[in-house]
C-alpha cells in the first residue's frame, strides 16, 4: 500500500489516525516536533491518561502485531528543509496534517502566544504547500480544519460543505452563478489562522493543481479507538485543562472528580461534535476519496451531532449526579447561537456515526472515572480571557 505521512501524528487525533492507517495496511511516516508534550510543561498540564514516549507507543504498536510505523522530529513551521527532505524521501502519496496549535484559549493568552499560533500554523501549512509544489510531488492533502471558520450564526440556514452559491449582477442585467469560499467569522486567534490556512489551499489548489481535502471538523471527544485499545502503552491523550481541554471531555472528567460543571455564560452556545472513533474513520474515508486535480479545495465538514453545551451539561449531570455551576464566560462569543450543519459528503462515503447516546458511559467508566485520580482540580478553571480589560462583554447572537 502507500506510503502516509501523517504531520502531527503525535497528538490527540494524529495518533489514533496514524494507527487506523497502519491497521489498514499504509505505510504510516509520522513527523511531529512534540510541541504539544512541550506545551503540557508550559502551563504545567498533563493529559488525564498516562500516555507513553513515542519510542514505547510505537514500539507496543509493532509488538501489538501492527504495520510498524516510522517517525521523525521535524518542526514543520520553523524548519523547511527538513520538511522538504523527509518529503522527498518518502514520497508520500498522501499527507494528513494536523501539526498545528490547536486550543482556542492558549492563542488568546498573551500576545506570545497569538504570534506563536499565527506563526507555527501558518507558516506550517504553507511550507508543506511550497515544498510539494517545489519537489514535484503529487500527494492528496487532507488537512485537519474546523467548524470554527464558519463562525456560529443563528440565523436558521444550513452550513454548507465549504462553499456558498451566490448570484453577482453584471453588464446588460446578466447574472452570474459564482461559488466562493463561506465567508469566514472566526471567535479566536486559533480558529482566524484555518481561515488563513483556507486561502493557502485555494491558492495552491488554482495555481498549481494540488489535490486538497479540507476537513471542517466539530470538537472531538472520546478518547480511544479500536487500535489505541490493543495496548496500554498506545492509550491515547486526554485534554481537560482550562486551555486545551475541549468542552464534553472537561464536563467527563469534571464529573467523575465530583467538580461542578463548568458551563460558561448561560450554556447557549451550540456546537457541532464528532467521536474520535468516527474521526479516525471520516479521516480514512477522506484518504480513499481525493479529489480531482481540477484547481478546486474539496471541503468536507467532519461532524456528526450538534449540540447545546447547557443540553451537554444536563445530559452529563443526570448520568452522574454531579451540579451544573454556570460561570463567568471568559471568551468573547455569542451567548445563544443555534447550528444547522450539513455533513451530507461523508454520510454519503458510509459513515455511521457514533451518537453521544451509544458512547457517553462507556467514556465517563473507561477513562474519565478510572484515571480520576490523575486530575489536578487547579488545571480546571478556564483563566484566559478573550479581551484585555478581561471583561470581554459578550456578542448577542447574531
Ligand atoms: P494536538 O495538539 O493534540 O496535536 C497536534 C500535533 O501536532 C501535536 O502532536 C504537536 O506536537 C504537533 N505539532 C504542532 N505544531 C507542529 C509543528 N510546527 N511541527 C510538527 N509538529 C507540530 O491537536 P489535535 O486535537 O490532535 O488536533 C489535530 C488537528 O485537528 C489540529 O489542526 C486541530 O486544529 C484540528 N481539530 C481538532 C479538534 C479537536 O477537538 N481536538 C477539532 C477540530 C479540528
Ligand atoms: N465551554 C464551556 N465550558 C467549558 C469549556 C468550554 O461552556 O468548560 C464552551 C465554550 O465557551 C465554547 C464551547 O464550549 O462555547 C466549545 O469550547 P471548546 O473548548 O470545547 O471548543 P473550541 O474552543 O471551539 O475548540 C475545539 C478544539 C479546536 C477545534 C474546535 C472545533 O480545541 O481545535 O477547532 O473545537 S469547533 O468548535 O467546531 O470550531
């Protein structure tokens, strides 16, 4: 089979990625400069399960009886000519890249930490863009995006996969049909740079014929797959900090250490939400389907449910008896938005989700009840806040 390399396959959706490939049989290459491991020492977090160096996840993955996957540090921001020569040697037939600062909060913490993300996920995406243009090569990109860039509107329409028809008037009272890119409306320094990295792939795409695939993704939860079950040693990470901890995996785990909910503001926000399990299989789909070198980025939204985060905390709150507390919002959003998503593409490739329903318990006894003792209950609170004046005044709906 070909040869995958996976940028990023160190973290929370790049490893179970990398070993879903592996098990169907790709030649799996993981580039990752393990900054996320870096980030954890920054702000002095861990991820609630334990997880191994790379060395020992990949060495328990080859005992486990997998395809053995191979990996190098390389820093695909800061350092292009790494990138490029591992490029060039592995001449890979698709790329997966997830190497980017991936947590809202984190890229509104100081103004270090806005250049750090714009930086590092700019210049990543594009340096990965150039260095294929410039070898020559010829791989489909599926790239890790987000739901993020569509902002959230309550206005009732369906978000489309990506892209919107309009009609513009012309000469002569002629109109023209044109399709662009969804304006974009993002809430944070993170979610601003994948509408950034959006324009790198049209231009790509148009200019020099590379095969893209985007994936608009919701907030992943969950925290193992199939392959990250065969070994202790290849569990997967497990975020519930303040900064990276996404909201239903906070919520798991807050109950399970009998913390109150922490539902922002009135809890009115509604978001879009994908199990990894179907993460690693939309990713997977997304490789085997690639499309046309017709100049146009192929944007599939990758979620499966849409929910609202006040309905989470009820749903989480009932299975565990544990309060709801509703506090301060430190982010800058709208306080009541609704969310009509359209994930027809990859319903249309087979998928068949897994629903909050059929996978919440499993979750809240698999790990959030059973590395409890883990947890530290001052990484919780969510501290950064959106505005300097820390008093950010939140958005009305739209
Ligand atoms: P993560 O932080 O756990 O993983 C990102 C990985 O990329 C880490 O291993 C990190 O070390 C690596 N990395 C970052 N910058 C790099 C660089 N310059 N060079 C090499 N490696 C680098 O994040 P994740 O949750 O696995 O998210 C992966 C992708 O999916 C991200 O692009 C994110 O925006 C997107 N996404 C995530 C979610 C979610 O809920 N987790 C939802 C939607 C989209
Ligand atoms: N929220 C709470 N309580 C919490 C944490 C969050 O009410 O304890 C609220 C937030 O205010 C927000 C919503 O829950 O309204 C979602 O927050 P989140 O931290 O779960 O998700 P977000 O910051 O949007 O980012 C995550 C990932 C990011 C990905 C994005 C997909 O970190 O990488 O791009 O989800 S999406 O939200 O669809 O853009």
């Amino acid at each position: 089979m070909a040869c995958i390399v996976v940028v990023g396959g160190d973290g929370f959706c790049g490893w179970p990625t990398s070993l879903h490939l592996a098990a169907k049989g790709h030649d799996v290459v993981i580039l990752d400069n393990l900054s996320r491991r870096e980030i954890d020492r920054e702000l002095g977090t861990e991820s609630l399960t334990p997880i191994a160096s790379m060395n020992d996840r990949l060495s328990a993955w080859a005992e486990s009886g997998g395809r053995p996957i191979t990996f190098e540090q390389v820093d695909v921001a800061r350092d292009p000519e790494a990138l490029a020569d591992a490029l060039a040697r592995y001449r890979p037939e698709t790329v997966i890249h997830f190497a980017e600062q991936r947590a809202a909060p984190y890229s509104m913490r100081s103004v270090k930490h806005k250049r750090y993300t714009v930086d590092n996920n700019v210049s990543g995406t594009h340096n990965l863009l150039s260095a294929v243009v410039e070898l020559g090569l010829d791989p489909h990109i599926v790239h890790l995006g987000t739901m993020g860039v569509y902002g959230y509107d309550s206005s009732g329409l369906t978000i489309p996969e990506g892209y919107l028809d309009i009609l513009v008037p012309g000469e002569h009272n002629v109109v023209h049909k044109r399709q662009i890119l969804y304006p974009t409306n993002p809430g944070s320094v993170y979610h601003m740079t994948k509408s950034m990295d959006q324009l790198l792939f049209q231009f790509y795409a148009r200019n020099d014929r590379v095969r893209v695939t985007d994936l608009h993704q919701g907030i992943v939860w969950g925290t193992q797959t199939e392959e990250t079950r065969r070994d202790e040693r290849l569990i997967n990470r497990f975020d519930y900090d303040g900064d990276y901890g996404t909201v239903l995996n906070r919520f798991l785990m807050q109950a399970a250490v009998g913390h109150p909910l922490t539902v922002h503001g009135t809890g009115g926000q509604t978001r879009a939400f994908i199990h990894l399990q179907d993460t690693v299989g939309c990713i997977a789909l997304a490789v085997e389907n690639p499309p046309e070198r017709n100049g146009r980025v192929m944007i599939r939204n990758q979620m499966t449910e849409t929910h609202r985060i006040r309905d989470l905390a009820e749903l989480v709150s009932g299975l565990t008896g544990v309060e709801v507390a509703m506090v301060d919002n430190p982010r800058n959003e709208a306080a009541e938005n609704g969310l009509e998503v359209s994930n027809k593409s990859f319903l249309d490739l087979g998928l068949n989700p897994t629903t909050l329903e059929n996978g919440l318990m499993d979750e809240t006894v698999e790990i959030a009840q059973r590395f409890a003792h883990r947890s530290r209950t001052d990484a919780v609170p969510a501290m950064v806040t959106w505005t300097r004046d820390r008093n950010p005044g939140v958005l009305p709906a739209d």
